[in-house]
C-alpha cells in the first residue's frame, strides 16, 4: 500500500474508532497516519528512515530545520504523553493534527 492510502486508511480508522469511542485507538491511527506522511517526506528529500514506529518518525521530525510553524506544533501533539488516566493533558484532536502534518509536508495531497 502506498502512503497515501495508508494515510486515507488510517484517517479513517481514527474516526471509526473514535466514533466508537475508543479515543485511545483513535490516537494510535492519527499518529500511524502522520507517520506514514512523515516517512513519505524524508523519503523524497533524500533522508534516511531509520525508525519504523510512527511516534519515532514524527519525533525525528520535530529535529528538522525549517519545518512550518503549524507543522512543528502538530507534531509537538502528536508524540504528547497521555495521563495516568490515558487521556492527553490538553484538548487537542490528533485527527485533525495528523492532517496538518500532511498539509504542511505535501501540500499537494488530495482529499485529505
């Protein structure tokens, strides 16, 4: 599967689940998602992908100069701890935050 499915996919398996209300899964494919754009990036700038877990990647990209500013702070989301009580310590949507990844990194995917 490309990344561009496996984005698609993913995406749609977060709002599945948090329709289903498992936030927590919902969480886990946002990130899968935006790791998926993250690999895709690096692969067509030239730079090696040397972490497989998406939470990895997305750190590895927190490191690269030059990224925007909505970009850095989506990413900053997506690799937050959660609480003890497995909830993030603030409201944000992961969804939505996996989404400016892919804007912000490849602008010209389609139906995102």
């Amino acid at each position: 599967m490309d990344w561009k499915a496996t984005f698609k996919l993913e995406i749609q398996l977060a709002v599945d689940a948090r329709e289903h209300g498992n936030e927590g899964q919902a969480r886990v494919c946002a990130r899968r998602a935006a790791g998926a754009v993250v690999k895709e990036y690096f692969q067509r700038r030239g730079l090696p992908v040397t972490n497989v877990s998406a939470y990895e990647i997305i750190l590895d990209l927190l490191k690269e100069p030059g990224l925007p500013d909505a970009g850095y702070q989506a990413a900053e989301y997506l690799v937050m701890r959660v609480t003890k009580e497995f909830k993030l310590p603030i409201d944000v949507d992961l969804i939505e935050q996996a989404r400016i990844i892919a804007e912000c990194l490849l602008p010209t995917l389609d139906d995102v």
